[in-house]
C-alpha cells in the first residue's frame, strides 16, 4: 500500500470510529445507504398526473427503504444520503425532460420551492436542493413565500389547497420560460399545485415535476 492510500485508509478509519454510519434505508453498518438498499430503490420513474397536463414523475415509490431514506434527509440531518437519492431522482428528472423535448421548444429549467421558514430553521438545509446539488444539475428559485401557510400536518387534501391557495409568487416576470419543478416528495400534490398556479400567473410555461419519491397511491392512480 503506498503512502497516500494508507494514509486515505487510515483516516476513513478514523473517520468510522467517530461517526459510526449506519443505512438509512435499513441500520446495517457502514454505509450511507447500503447496496441492498440502493437497489430495492432503484425503479423505472413513475408518471402520474396531479391534473390534466401536469405529469409528476416519481424516482420511486415512497415506501420501504426509500421512504426511510427520504424522511432520515429531511428529518434526522442525514445529508450523506443525497448522492443515493440522486441516483433516484437524475432518471426522473431526465424522463421527465425527454418527454417534454417535442412539446417545449425553449431550454428547460429545474426549479426548487421554497421550504417553509420552520422547516429550513429546524433542518438548515433544504433536502431537495441538497440531492439536486450532487446530479450536477443547475436549478433556480424563482418561488418565494408570499405568506406563510400554517403547518400541513393533520389537513386533508381540500383543506391543504386551501391553505396554500396564494402562498407563492413568482419574483420576477417569467414570460416565455418553461420550468421543471423538482421536490422530494409528492403525496396530495398541494405544494406542487400552488407552485404551478405561482409560476403561470408570472407567464412561466410548466413543463411538470419530477422528485425523488410519491405514494404508492399515486403510482396507482398513474
Ligand atoms: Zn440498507
């Protein structure tokens, strides 16, 4: 072993004695998510349409591992978990992209929503952008938060759209532009509609969404 590889070694070591890594998906040691893992979250994307002509295309079903996964990102500061569901997302975003080609003459642009204000002072870091960031794909934030919605949790569908009716706006005109939202997670689809209402008032073009996961409702619904 020449110097640099004992000394890369040695430090990995060193590394694995302070911060013990366990699977996300499923606790076996030494891996952010594990091979097994990685694999039972690997699908062909899914489409399915949140309404007529705004398709969502879901890395995986959010299930399982994935689901696991997803929530070890957004709820347990687990960020060593993106470049797996990059993975899940890129084929995803790419589908959704190739589907798009003939329809959408103009370059499309990924776009990330706004996380709520509580959500981003608990985690300080926006899941979503953090797995985007390692596919090496570009993104803008073109939503910002006009109010702010009051927490999701424990709302039905009917009463999600309602509370999040009006909540984004675009900041500058996007005439002529055509976007492709990227989140994490798609369960109702409320955040995705509001976002999709926001960009088309400010004259954006939506090609649909792609994230890394959506219920297994969803895939039966598509
Ligand atoms: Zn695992």
């Amino acid at each position: 072993m020449d110097f640099v590889r004992l000394l890369t070694a040695t430090a990995a070591d060193a590394l694995s004695v302070l911060i013990p890594v366990a699977c996300a998906g499923c606790g076996a040691p030494d891996a952010a998510v594990c091979a097994a893992c990685a694999v039972s979250m690997r699908a062909p994307p899914l489409r399915s349409e949140l309404t007529p002509g705004f398709p969502v295309w879901a890395g995986t079903e959010y299930s399982g591992a994935a689901r696991r996964v997803v929530l070890a990102l957004k709820n347990e500061q687990r960020t060593d978990v993106s470049r797996a569901l990059a993975r899940v997302l890129l084929p995803a975003i790419e589908h959704a992209i190739a589907a798009s080609s003939g329809i959408f003459p103009q370059r499309i642009t990924l776009a990330t929503l706004p996380s709520s204000r509580a959500a981003y002072r608990r985690r300080g870091y926006r899941p979503v952008d953090v797995v985007l960031a390692k596919t090496g794909l570009g993104r803008e934030h073109p939503l910002v938060w006009q109010r702010q919605p009051v927490d999701q949790i424990g709302l039905g569908i009917a009463q999600r759209r309602a509370n999040l009716n009006g909540s984004l706006r675009a900041r500058p005109r996007l005439d002529g532009r055509a976007f492709l939202l990227v989140d994490d997670v798609v369960t109702t689809g409320a955040t995705l509609l509001e976002a999709h209402r926001a960009l088309t008032a400010a004259g954006a073009k939506i090609v649909g969404a792609a994230v890394i996961a959506g219920t297994p409702r969803r895939r039966r619904e598509g």
